[in-house]
C-alpha cells in the first residue's frame, strides 16, 4: 500500500515548477485618486496626527527607561544591568529588537508606575 502511495505521490512532486508566491496584496486595485495635502481639512488632520505620534514616542522612550531614575539607580548600584541593557547583550550586534508589549499594563494602575506590565517581550536574532 505504502509503495503504491509513494510512487503516486512522486510525479505529483517533480511536476511541480517553482512560481512565485502569490500575495493578497498582488491583487488589490488601487485607488484612482490622491489626497488632496493643500486643503485645510487635510492639514487639520495630518498636525493632529503628527501630534498623536510624538505622543506615542514620547511615552515609548519613557516606558524604555524602565521605570523611574531612583528605581535604576537602586537595580545598578546592586550590579545589575537593567533588563533592556541584557536584551541589547543577547541579540546579534546590529541586529533589530522589535518590542511586543511596550504598553502593557499602560496607566492600568492609576498612579502607580509599571513600565511594560513588568515584562519584555519582543523578537530578535541571537546567534544568527
């Protein structure tokens, strides 16, 4: 049974040629038109949105810190490395960190501080 299933399935393989991989996006239509970057209505939207994004890097390079500046002091007077300092000496040099869970836990505390919930997680290169 095995053989005869394996010698059915073989021509199957080999006639198989290599194409190019079809992606969703290859299909899409475009739109005909652009927006228009001279209207008011446009630039309204375009400063809010530049505004929003500042924001959020802003609040992304806070959370990177770790938590606040006695909190490091007290974790490297102790010897320590803080954790995105390990991250930086686990990954490949030169090789991209992308973090996942920046903002977990973001402002779920009210006022008490938990930078990234207490955890890092992200994905990058280590050892090729």
């Amino acid at each position: 049974m095995w053989t005869t299933l394996r010698s059915a399935l073989r021509p199957c393989a080999r006639a198989a040629a290599p194409r190019l991989r079809a992606y969703h996006g290859d299909s899409v239509a475009t739109l005909g038109t652009q927006p228009d970057s001279a209207s008011a209505v446009y630039q309204e939207n375009y400063e809010q949105m530049k505004a929003l994004v500042n924001q959020l890097h802003e609040r992304a390079r806070y959370i990177r810190l770790g938590g606040g500046e006695k909190a490091r002091a007290r974790h490297t007077s102790r010897g320590k490395l803080l954790p995105r300092e390990r991250i930086d000496n686990l990954i490949d040099p030169g090789s991209p960190f992308l973090e996942l869970s920046q903002f977990a836990g973001y402002q779920l505390y009210g006022n008490e501080e938990v930078p990234a919930g207490g955890i890092i997680t992200g994905i990058g290169r280590v050892s090729g």
